[in-house]
C-alpha cells in the first residue's frame, strides 16, 4: 500500500515541507513509481512518526542521521548492536538531564505562580518602581521566569 505524503503529514500533525527535509538529508528512501512519484509505505511512515518523536524531543538532524545510519556503518551485528546501545545510552542520558531541567523550571513557574497571585485584586498599575515598594513582590527576584515578565523589555 502506498500512501501520499500529504496524507502522513497530515496523520502526523506536521507539514509536507518538514517530511521533505527528512528525505533530502537519508533519513527516509521511499521507493518510486515508474513515472517517479514517491511511494511512501507504512514503515516509511512509522519512521517519520518515530523520527518527528525524537526531533520533537529535542535531538538534533545530525543526532538522528548519526542514530540512523549506526548498523550501515557496522560490519557485524554485535558491533552494531554495540554501537547502537551506547547511542541509546547517550540519548537517554540527555533525556534524563532535560527531565531534570524540566523540572526544575517546573518548581520556579509554581514559585512564580505563587508569587504572583499575591497581586490577584490589586487595582494599582503594574509598574516597576510601584511594584517594587509593595509587600507582594518580595522573592521575586528569586523565580527566574518571573525576570522575564517583571521588567517589560525595553526596545533599544
């Protein structure tokens, strides 16, 4: 069965454009009709599917197409085998340190969230040299996302 590009972005919640990019860098060889036409198979799409995942995640072009190409590049299975372990290792290695940034931005938005419900109801204008003598705002200087919303950017 072959499917229409359009099609799988569509099923994947991502854009022609995007799938184009995967193949144009190896990471998916559809097959082609005798006129050219790009066929696509089911597997080409569980492998956008799985490669859209990974990029979604975070991991970069050259991460993928260095995970990709891993057992072409092996001369034995066991080496392959190897070689694609301690990628996987390094992939989950790097997870696991987002999850750990992640959750620390968690912790800061529920003291920022908390910090700023202190102002729920408050009738003055949200100025800095007004906010700054109010009782509310101590311990803002302590929630790194609130250094984004404290202070309005000022255009240069």
């Amino acid at each position: 069965m072959s499917l229409k590009i359009g099609a799988i972005a569509q099923r994947l919640g991502t854009t022609v454009r995007t799938l184009r990019f995967y193949e144009e860098n190896g990471l998916v060889h559809p097959s082609r009709s005798p006129g050219g036409t790009r066929l696509y198979t089911e597997e080409d799409e569980a492998r956008f599917a799985a490669l859209l995942a990974l990029a979604r995640l975070g991991f970069s072009l050259q991460q993928l197409a260095g995970l990709a190409g891993l057992r072409a590049a092996s001369r034995t299975g066991d080496e392959a085998s190897r070689a694609v372990a301690s990628r996987l290792m390094e992939m989950d290695a790097e997870l696991e340190e987002r999850v750990r940034a992640i959750e620390r931005q968690r912790q800061d938005i529920e003291h920022a969230l908390a910090l700023v419900r202190r102002c729920h109801g408050c009738r003055r204008r949200p100025a800095r040299p007004i906010c700054d003598a109010c009782p509310a705002s101590v311990g803002v200087e302590d929630s790194t996302v609130l250094q984004v919303v404290w202070d309005e950017a000022v255009p240069r």
